[in-house]
C-alpha cells in the first residue's frame, strides 16, 4: 500500500480511503461460499420486495421497520451495542425522550456504509439527505437513494437541476420527523473523520443536533471506494454476523451568529464553501464528537483527496 501513502493523513499516518479486508483461509472458503449462497436468494426477495412494492405503500411507520429489520437479520446484522456517551449501561430507559433524536432534531451521522442508512432508518424512520462542500443546502434522498450514494462516486458539487433546500427548512417541513445529515459527504472505512460539508450550518439555533457513530465489527462492511457493490454484497453474506456498535452523543446547537468573516475551509479549497469563525467552532464540535465517539482521528484529506484515491485504485486495478 505504499503507493498510496499520499492518501494518509499527515499528522496521523491514517488512510480512510483505503477498503478494509478481513483476512480468511482456504479452508474457510467453502464455509462462506456456502453462506452467501443460501442467503442471497433470501436477502435478495426481501429487498427488492419492500423496495419495489412495500416502500411505496402507506404503511404505518411500526410496519417499515419491522421489514427493515428483516433486511438486515438475513446478513446476520442482529447484535446492536447502542449507548449514550456519559451515561451509565443499563439506565438507557431511564433517559428523558430529548436525550436521544426525536422528530424536529437532526442527526449528524458518520458515513460508512449502507448498512448506516438501515439501521437509522429502522430506528428513527428519518429523512435522509446528502451534502456537498460547495453549498450549504442538502439534498433530501429517499430511503434507496441514501444506500445507493453510499456506494455512489463522490461528488463535489450538486448535479444540474438538483433539488437543493436549507436544512432548516427541511426540518420545519417535517416537524414529525428526524432529519439525518451525512456531513462528511462520502464513505470512508471509518478510521477517521473527514471535513465537514457546510450543511449542518443550516439548521435553526433551536434545533438539536446529535452526532451519532456507527462502527461496524468485522469492518469491511465499509464502503470507501464507490460501485464496488459485489464486495460489499460478499462481506456481508459470506460470514454468520456483522455487529453494530453505536453511540450517540448529547445534541449541539448551531450557535454561530453566521456571516463569512474569517473565511475558513480544508486547505483553501474552492471546493468547500466558506464558513465564519463561529461556524467553524459549530462544525468543529460535531466533528469532535464524532472522532471521540468512534474512537478515531480527525484528518486533514478533503474530497478531493478521495477523488484522486479513487483515480489512483482503479488504475491499479
């Protein structure tokens, strides 16, 4: 992997760019042949079948999550170890309703894999969007639409005709529903915590903001380099379980007073709109709390950097 060591983060040696593998002998191959198999057929119907019919059907929220959780029981995805950071294992339930993300809050989301957008979904039954570092405003994704744009190309700024709004006017339009941010804008293997897209600067001073980490064991569930549907599909079929181990930390409020003074973005990219020194702080914060919940590093490579990672890994290939 020396030939990418111009994707590892300068202060930290970490390259978040660069897909995990789980090391497996010969002998154990026939073993996950033999998984995968029986369960595609299965995880396969029960996808395209709540994709193509159910999804589109006004079924009660109860009901939508209870065919997501059936997606993901197929792939083994049935160990979740969820806590709220600073509080005590075992008194979850005993934890006022604003502890955790309710209708009307946002959550700010590390992104890894599509595996993310289920379980948020069959948790929270959100509105997913997606950011890009040119703009502060996100683009409001469907359920699918959240899944395939984590094996998507990166994208550093809107197609043409995108449908663009503000988050805050995203959450006043669904006061009855939890928004989900990915601020990152792409997937990483979630070693690190890439700079944050402005976006998270449109919700309203009022509205709670919760980051929430997603770590996944064994890691190659993580998707950093887009289309590679076929290796994600095989790593999580081919093994009995994959386990979710999330934290949610206390919500953050967007306290800047806004404006462009002290201009600041990832190595003066004109790629990554500016923000104030304020905002900054905001964003800082979130991402803070990201890196602490995952135990990780913040890292200085932009999306850029990952674009010319993706040039350089499918030359090798």
């Amino acid at each position: 992997m020396e030939k990418y060591s111009q994707f590892r983060d300068r202060g930290s040696g970490i390259a978040p760019f660069i897909p995990v593998k789980t090391p497996r002998s010969r002998l154990a191959l026939l073993t996950h042949l033999t998984i995968f198999f029986l369960r595609l057929p299965m995880f396969l119907t029960i996808a395209l079948t709540y994709a193509l019919f159910l999804h589109h059907l006004p079924l009660p929220a109860v009901v939508r999550k209870a065919c997501l959780w059936s997606i993901m029981l197929v792939p083994g995805i049935w160990w979740v170890d969820l806590q709220l950071d600073g509080v005590r294992r075992g008194t979850l339930a005993e934890q006022p309703r604003n502890r955790v993300p309710h209708p009307g809050s946002v959550i700010a989301a590390t992104f890894t894999s599509p595996i993310d957008t289920l379980y948020l979904a069959a948790i929270f039954d959100p509105v997913f969007t997606r950011s890009y570092p040119s703009t502060r405003q996100v683009e409001p994704l469907s359920l699918f639409g959240a899944v395939a744009a984590s094996l998507a190309p990166v994208r550093l700024r809107p197609a043409p005709r995108t449908n663009l709004v503000d988050l805050g006017a995203l959450v006043a339009r669904h006061p009855d529903r939890v928004i989900v941010v990915f601020p990152e804008a792409s997937p990483t293997n979630g070693k690190a915590v890439l700079p944050f897209t402005p976006s998270l600067l449109g919700a309203a001073p009022d509205t709670p903001i919760f980051p929430v980490s997603l770590r996944y064991t064994p890691a190659d569930v993580t998707t950093p380099v887009p289309g590679r549907w076929f290796s994600f599909l095989w790593d999580l079929l081919s093994r009995p379980s994959t386990c979710v181990r999330v934290r949610i930390a206390e919500s953050v409020y967007n306290t800047s007073r806004g404006g462009t003074d002290a201009a600041n973005h990832p190595q003066d990219d004109a790629d990554y709109a500016p923000v104030s020194h304020d905002e900054q702080l905001v964003l800082d914060k979130i991402a803070d709390a990201l890196a602490r919940l995952g135990r990780n590093k913040r890292v200085g490579l932009t999306l850029k950097d990952k674009t010319a990672f993706i040039d350089a890994w499918n030359g090798r290939k």
